[in-house]
C-alpha cells in the first residue's frame, strides 16, 4: 500500500519538528506515542520563547506596553481556540492546565452545586481515568449514581445499551470523544441529542479527537467540551475547557484569588464575567500564546488534511499488524467508509509484556506506549492486564511504520527464543 498523500503532508512537516532529527541508541526516532504526548512545531516553540524574550508581563492587570501586547496575545489565543471548535462565542473558552483540570472544574462547580442523591450520572467503561475519578468524587459526595455504558462485540460504544440507561434520573452524561485506549470514535451528536431528550448535560472528552479532526461544537451541542494543549503540538500545562455561555454564567467560580473577581470586600467579593471568573491567578500566559500558535498551524495545514491522512496511515498500520500472528489488537478495525476509529493500536503479542516490548523496541529508537494508559477499568473489561500502544499523527511516515513493525517482529521473534 503506497499512501500518496505522504510526500505531499508528512514530508513538508517534518522539517517543522525540531525533536523528530534525532537519534535515540543510534537509530533515527521513531515516535509513535503521539496519543500520549504531541511533538512540537519550530512555530509554537517560537511563539513560546518570544512571549518570555519580548512580552513577558502579566496580563488584564497592566496598562504598560509589555503587559498590553501579552493580554492582547493570550486573548487572541482564545478567540483562536473558538474559532477552531467553532463555539459561538469567544467567552465559551476557559483556560485550564489540562482536560483533567477542565472536567474538575465542571465536576466541583456544576455538579457539586447540582446533582442531588438518587441522580444519575453515565459513563463509560472505555473513560480516562481523568474522566472518571472527578465523578467518582461527586457521586460520593453527593449520593449521585453512576452507571456505564458497555461496549460491542467490536468493541465499540453501545448505543443500545446507552438508550436503556437513560431516564428521568440522568442529570449528566460524561462520555470520551475517542477512546485512548479502543481508538474508537464514539456517535456524539446522537449521545448528546439521547441526553438532550431527558433533560441531562452531557460533557465530552475530546483530547483524542481535536488534534487529528475538525470539531464542531454547535454540530454537536455538547454542554460542555475538553481538550489538551499537548496533544495537538502545544505546550504541556495548557488545556481549555469549552462550556455553553449561559450555562458557564450559571456555575459558581471553582478557585477563588485573583484575576476571578470584580470587587473584593473583607466579608464578601463579586466575581467576573466570563471567562475570567474561572481563571484565577496568574495563568500559564506563554503556553496559551503558544496555544495559539499551535492552532494557527493546524489550520494552516488543514484539519481535513490531517484527518485524510492519518486515516490512509492508520489503515496502513493496521494492515501490517494483523499479518503479525502474535498480536491481537484491540477496538475496531479501520473502516474509511465510516470514520470509526483515531489514529492508534492497542494490542498484546501473547505472552510477551507490553513494558518488557517497548523497552526493546526502544533499543531501535521507536517510542511507543506500554501500560494501561490511564484506563484500567477498560483493560479488566476487555481481559488485558496491559497493552503495548502505537500512535501516529500526521508528521509520522509509511516508512516509520515500516520500521516499527520490523523491530516488533524481531522483539517477538528474540523473546519466543528465550520462553519458548
């Protein structure tokens, strides 16, 4: 299989990422663990070292001409991200280190202040752990149930069972985009339409589909959305949180301090409007900027791009796996026609362990994953205790694959000489 799209998108990009020249044990890297960690364009690390070379002040509070270029700079970064997701406004994006510290804050205000004993909140088997122990807390707190949905036999999102879950009861529906894990892409609009029909929120967690497809929050009329910065080329320590205006309005601040408040008495404050009344303190001002900057790229090359080709690179991924005898992956297999699935594999190769596979496959420079990754209630369901993990994004090469898989059949080969 020769993907065309290859000389005309991975190698125009590669010379864009600094990181990606190297040589990891005297071979060139091969960094296939992107669903973890993104790698970073020349542009955003620009963007990031100019902020702190020439801009470096705080923002909103100054009236000097650093301070102003700074404010102008971090809030153009958010009217960048609302426009990449296509809220309908610029005041629907909050600032956040992360998608975990997102859903926290969804999870301290909204349903802390909400959610009553004998509500009902849905999840999934296949969530993060960063969108399952927020609502663990809140049902303990709160005497909220929760209840999840299963999978196929494909291993896929159950609509059906979904549908049998709902009820009067269910407040909030919480639900990966793309699993990290499966890989699967889940029906979202039809999730939250179901929701919407009972009178629930519904939250996605989409840090696995913003880096690799165009979103389109009013599409889907999510209540609320998450993504993190490191997965789609920006810094670490910068996520956002997109939550509908009248509803953000209507949650109580989450961090009390700085920069959150219109006026402040001994006894009593008034806070801000949105989105400042959730962003107290000082914010990670040089990695929003960056932030920015990262969106500017991905637009740039084109979010259907990246889509198309990482979809033609999945296939091809996957096509190599399953001649592998040993491997057995997990989640769907590709299927183009119906955009089922992200750019990933998770599998075992029987009784080799996936940390004792990947600290081999490293000796050849390729960086894949190798663990639970952050979904150990998903690997009992699924009868794995672990799963090596290989990630592509759309600066990753039919011939870095190529490489994988010769250094994965060796791996596999060198341990059945050993066990037998």
């Amino acid at each position: 299989m020769t993907l065309a799209k290859e000389r005309t998108l991975a190698s125009k990009v590669r010379a864009d990422f600094p990181i990606l020249q190297q040589e990891v044990h005297g071979k060139p890297l091969v960094y296939l663990d992107n669903a973890a960690t993104s790698q970073k364009p020349k542009a955003v690390l620009d963007a990031l070292l100019n902020y702190y070379q020439q801009d470096n002040a705080n923002v909103h509070r100054g009236v000097h001409t650093l301070s102003s270029r700074a404010t102008d700079a971090y809030e153009g970064a958010r009217d960048k991200v609302a426009a990449f997701i296509n809220a309908a406004h610029r005041e629907e994006i909050v600032y956040t280190r992360n998608a975990t510290e997102a859903i926290n804050l969804v999870a301290y205000s909204w349903a802390m202040s909400t959610l009553q004993r004998g509500d009902e909140i849905i999840l999934t088997v296949m969530e993060h752990h960063g969108n399952l122990l927020p609502w663990q807390f809140v049902a303990q707190k709160t005497g909220a149930l929760l209840k999840f949905v299963e999978l196929t036999e494909t291993q896929e999102f159950d609509l059906e069972h979904y549908q049998s879950l709902m009820s009067d009861k269910t407040k909030l529906v919480s639900v990966v985009h793309a699993s990290n894990t499966l890989g699967c892409i889940n029906p979202v609009e039809e999730i939250v339409a179901i929701a919407h029909r009972y009178g629930a929120k519904v939250l996605i967690d989409a840090c696995q589909s913003v880096p690799h497809t165009a979103i389109d929050v009013q599409a889907i009329d999510c209540d609320w959305l998450v993504a993190s910065g490191h997965k789609m080329c920006a810094p670490t320590g910068i996520g956002f949180l997109y939550g509908k205006r009248d509803l953000l309005r209507a949650m109580p601040p989450f961090l009390g301090g700085g920069e959150m408040i219109a006026d402040v008495f001994l006894d009593h404050s008034t806070y801000a409007d949105l989105p400042h009344r959730f962003e107290a303190g000082t914010p990670a001002i040089g990695e929003a900027i960056a932030l920015g900057a990262a969106v500017d790229y991905l637009t740039a090359i084109g979010m259907d791009k990246i889509h198309a080709y990482e979809q033609e690179l999945t296939a091809y991924l996957f096509q190599q796996l399953n001649q592998i005898p040993e491997v057995q992956i997990y989640g769907p297999q590709p299927n183009a026609q119906v955009n089922n699935r992200v750019a990933l594999a998770s599998f075992t190769t029987g009784t080799v362990h996936p940390h004792d596979l990947s600290t081999i496959l490293d000796q050849a420079g390729i960086a894949i994953r190798a663990g639970h990754h952050c979904t150990q209630p998903l690997h009992r369901h699924i009868g794995a205790q672990s799963t090596a993990r290989a990630s592509v994004y759309f600066y990753n090469t039919q011939e870095e694959i190529d490489a994988f898989i010769v250094a994965l059949k060796e791996a596999i080969e060198f341990f059945g000489s050993i066990f037998g």
